[in-house]
C-alpha cells in the first residue's frame, strides 16, 4: 500500500525535457491544472519547457486518495463548526446557569420562609417563581443539548483518528462508511445549530463605537467560521474600484491599526457587500454581476461565476447607492447572495450558493423593493431588510425562507452617525458589523429562541 501524500508544497517552477514542443502554443492541463509556461530548443536538439505544478495537486496512487483528502476537509470543517457553536452558546449557557441558581435560591427561600415573610415579601416571592416556572423545560433541554454537543466533539475527534489512521494503509477503512459518517456529522451537527443558536430577531442593542476610520463608505469583518483562536479583521475602505485589503491580527490591532498585512485583489471590487467566510473573502467584481471567491492563504481567486440576471454597475443598489447591488451575506446555515433582477421587477432575490462552487442552490423571491432597502442581513435563514440608511432607520421587514413568508417588523435600531453603508450579521459572535459613516460599529442582538421539548415533534 502506498501511504497518502503529505499536504501539498507551494507551486514549483520546473525545468522539464520534453522533445517536438518548441514553438508550441501554452496549455493548461483540465484535469490536473499543470501549466506550460514557455518552451525553448536546446543545443542538443531537445526542447526545454517551463512548466508550473499546480498547489492544489498531490502524488495519489488513485482517486481514492482525493476522495479522502475531500472528506478530511469535511472533518475539518465540522469540527471548526463545533468550536463555533460553543462559542455562538456561550452566553446562552450561562444565562441558563445563572437563572437555574435563581430558581433554587427563590425555592429554598420559600421553603425557609416559614410565616417569617411578610405577606406581601412572601407573595412577590411566588410571583416571582411563577414567572421563572417556565424556564425549567427549558433548562432541562439546554442541558441535554449541551451533552448532545459533548457526544458530537467526541465523534468527531474518533472520525478524525480513524481518517488519519487510513493515511498510512489505504483501503483499512471503508471509504463509503466514513462518507456516511461525516454526512450524518455534518446533518446532526446543522441540526444542533439550529436547535441552539437560532431564533427571530426581537432586539438591536445600542452602537459600540470601534473605531473612525476610512472614508464614508466600507466595510469590515471577521471570518464566521474561524476557530475562537482566530480574532483576524479585514477592512477593505470605499464602494468602488477598490482593490487593497488589510488583514489585522486581532482585533485590538485593528483599534490601534498595527500589525496588519495587505491583500490586493486580482480584480477591483464593487459596493460594500463582501464576507470573509472560511478564510475566503467573497466579493461583486467591479462592472459585473461575478461573484468572486478569493482565498487569503494562497492569495489566489479559487473559483468565479455570474449569477444569473443580477442587476449590477447601481441597476438595483440599496437606498444608499454606492454600487451595492450584489450584498453576500454568512449565517448559521451558510453563504447567502441578496440583489435583483429585471425579472424580478427591482424586488430582493435572496439566494443560498454553494461556497465550493458558487452556484446557486435556492432562490426566493421576497417582494420588497431593493432601492426603499437601507440595508439588509441574515439570521438563521431570514433575511431583515432596514427601512432606511439614515437617522431613525429599523428594522422593517422580515422573509423567511423555511416557509417563504414575511412579516413586517418595527425593531428599533439606533442610527448614530446617521448613514450607513454595510451591515452584516456574524453568528459566530451574534453582532451586526457595521460601517456609519466612516466609523466602525457593532450591534448585539437578542433573538427570541423556541426551544423544543421531548415531547414536541
């Protein structure tokens, strides 16, 4: 048995000897993506071409070994997914805690009270257990959640064991087995998110001023799907033309603005409207409707594609204008594209894509306007679209794309420099990012959590 290739080098520049090639037009290989350069005859007669080794290939016996490497990935990805659900739980686990030290305090003080209360201490005591009464299914469940997510950690640390076990003797392992174990990972652990860490928009706290910095127009972010370790922040200043960058390592260097690194994109982007998800930042190419998918390790554009009828070049931006008719967004259950079409008469399109390939999974058509939108995000697979880009906006209107219906809301949203061009929704720490007026904004929100039972369906 051959062993699994180690994780491929950089791209190697190679001199290769080949004979009958000179003065041959370059090519690409489909499959393995080699490239030849140029060719030239050597005094011998032979040719001697320059060929690059593409960074994504591998020495592989079979296609076995690419089928591991994808499912490897998959692991990856799920087990970072995990880490971000502990995280995106945090708070709700010890509001959970604290609240079940309030219902037994409360309880041991009514047991203890004994006629030695007041009849009015002792009736706002009841008052007071009646109101935390229905907190205890609650609190029963968020208990077995919290061990369902143990058990996942576990089986995900037991899958990654057994793929690196198969690394050093091929075939010891079923592929198909392991297949449907990551599925079934990947499906329960989708389940666990949404069961937890998802619920409708009832709040938006007060602005938390960052930073002021750029011009009026931007947007910032942190990747939504890194491992708590991973604080990087990406600001990328303007709506249009630009083409530079700045990664900053954590957060409070992005206040200071030290220790950053720059990005120059391969091509300029459009609006405001991108997402860094995955270590990929997703971005409208300038005077197009291509989304691009471009990745920050390799610094290299992994795969580009239009998206079909979207309007672009300020067709169908947001209120504000400012070439932001292509917004992408990340939730809980994924990538999401907002924009319109002339199909659509100028309404919201919100479509999930697939971030490996871009293409567009689900479209739903949502009825309202783009040019009355402020601006818009999703949460947990509902798209909120803001009435307004300026003093006195709120939260307007809610599509739900479960059950492609809507609602109009009235969620107060505080507006502080009076005109904002990006918002955007991490689930990983449940903010709204935004960029008023060239300040650097975060918003907590609440959302209202229906958690299920055992008994429920």
């Amino acid at each position: 048995m051959w062993p699994l290739a180690v994780p491929p080098p950089p791209p190697l520049l190679l001199l290769l000897l080949c004979s009958g090639l000179a003065g041959q037009t370059l090519f690409q290989s489909p499959e393995e993506g080699w490239q030849l350069y140029t060719s030239a005859q050597a005094p011998d007669g032979k040719c001697i071409c320059t060929a690059v080794i593409p960074a994504q290939s591998t020495c592989s016996r079979d296609g076995r070994s690419r089928e591991l490497r994808q499912l490897m990935e998959k692991v990856q990805n799920v087990s970072q997914s995990m880490e971000v659900l502990e995280l995106r739980t945090y708070r709700d686990l010890q509001y959970v805690r604290s609240m079940e030290t309030l219902m037994r305090s409360l309880d041991a003080r009514l047991r203890a009270a004994d006629g030695s209360l007041s009849a009015k201490s002792f009736q706002e005591l009841k008052d007071r257990m009646a109101e935390l009464l229905p907190l205890s299914s609650v609190l029963e469940q968020y208990k077995a959640d919290t061990r369902t997510i143990v058990r996942l950690r576990e089986e995900v640390r037991n899958l990654s064991g057994s793929l690196a076990a198969i690394q050093e003797e091929m075939g010891a392992y079923g592929y198909e087995d392991l297949q449907q174990r990551v599925m079934a990972l990947e499906a329960r652990l989708h389940a666990c998110a949404q069961k937890l860490g998802c619920g409708k928009l009832t709040g938006v706290s007060n602005p938390i001023t960052i930073r002021a910095m750029g011009s009026r127009f931007g947007s910032w972010m942190t990747d939504t799907m890194a491992p708590s370790a991973d604080s990087r922040v990406w600001y990328m200043d303007g709506y249009y033309k630009g083409r530079r960058v700045l990664e900053f390592r954590t957060l409070g260097d992005f206040i200071k603005g030290q220790n950053f690194i720059q990005h120059l994109l391969p091509q300029p982007w459009a609006g405001t409207g991108h997402v860094v998800y995955n270590g990929s930042l997703f971005y409208n190419k300038y005077q197009s409707n291509v989304v691009v998918k471009y990745h920050f390790r390799s610094r290299s554009v992994l795969v580009q594609r239009s998206l079909p009828g979207a309007g672009y070049n300020n067709t169908f931006p947001y209120s504000w204008g400012g070439f932001s008719d292509m917004d992408f967004m990340v939730d809980e259950s994924g990538l999401w594209a907002v924009y319109t079409t002339n199909q659509n008469a100028g309404n919201i399109v919100v479509s999930r894509l697939d971030p490996h390939t871009l293409e567009v999974m689900r479209s739903w058509d949502t009825g309202y306007p783009k040019r009355s939108a402020g601006e818009a995000f999703m949460i947990c697979g509902v798209l909120y679209v803001t009435n307004s880009h300026l003093a006195g906006a709120k939260v307007y209107f809610a599509y739900f794309t479960n059950t492609s219906s809507y609602e109009y809301t009235d969620v107060p949203f505080h507006n502080q420099y009076s005109h904002i061009s990006m918002l955007d929704y991490n689930p990983r720490e449940r903010a709204l990012y935004t960029w008023n007026n060239g300040h650097q904004v975060l918003y907590n929100v609440t959302l209202f959590h229906v958690i299920s039972t055992a008994g429920d369906p």
